[in-house]
C-alpha cells in the first residue's frame, strides 16, 4: 500500500488499484508538529473513478469551503505515482 498526502488529505493507493481517500482536520501547533484529527474516510473506489469531482464530492460532505488548490495537488501526487510504476 501506498499512502499519499497533503495537510489535509490522504489517499491510500492499495495493489489492487483501488484509492481510498481520507479527509483530517490538521491544526497548527506553536511547537512545530501538527496533528491531524480523521474527520471521514470513504470507501476505496477504482483509479477511474477517483477523480477531481469525486474528491471534491468527498470534501464537500466534510468541509464546507475546502482548497481547491489542496485538492490539485493531492491529484498530481497521484498521478506522478502512477507515472512512475
């Protein structure tokens, strides 16, 4: 298993190609780390149908204004992996 992450999301990326996506609520901590608290982790779906509007969908029952700049990223950290096997 492959885990791929942002500040705010995780994709788990499992050998059978599926991607399980989980969304944390991170909170910055004067002491340098930053814990992050699970606030939904959705069933693993097919590589096809993990895509932008799939994620944000996710995002929106968790979230009610989300970074769409968070969302990109986490996509090309997806996709450079997938380049790379």
């Amino acid at each position: 298993m492959k885990t791929i992450t942002t500040n705010n999301l995780t994709a788990n990326i499992y050998p059978t190609g599926e991607i399980k996506l989980s969304v944390y609520k991170t909170t910055k901590s004067p002491y340098g780390w930053s814990p992050r608290k699970l606030l939904s982790s959705f069933v693993a779906v097919e590589l096809k149908d993990f895509t932008y509007w799939y994620v944000c969908s996710k995002v929106a029952e968790v979230y009610a204004s989300f970074s769409n700049k968070e969302i990109h990223n986490l996509l090309q950290k997806i996709q450079v992996h997938n380049d790379t096997k």
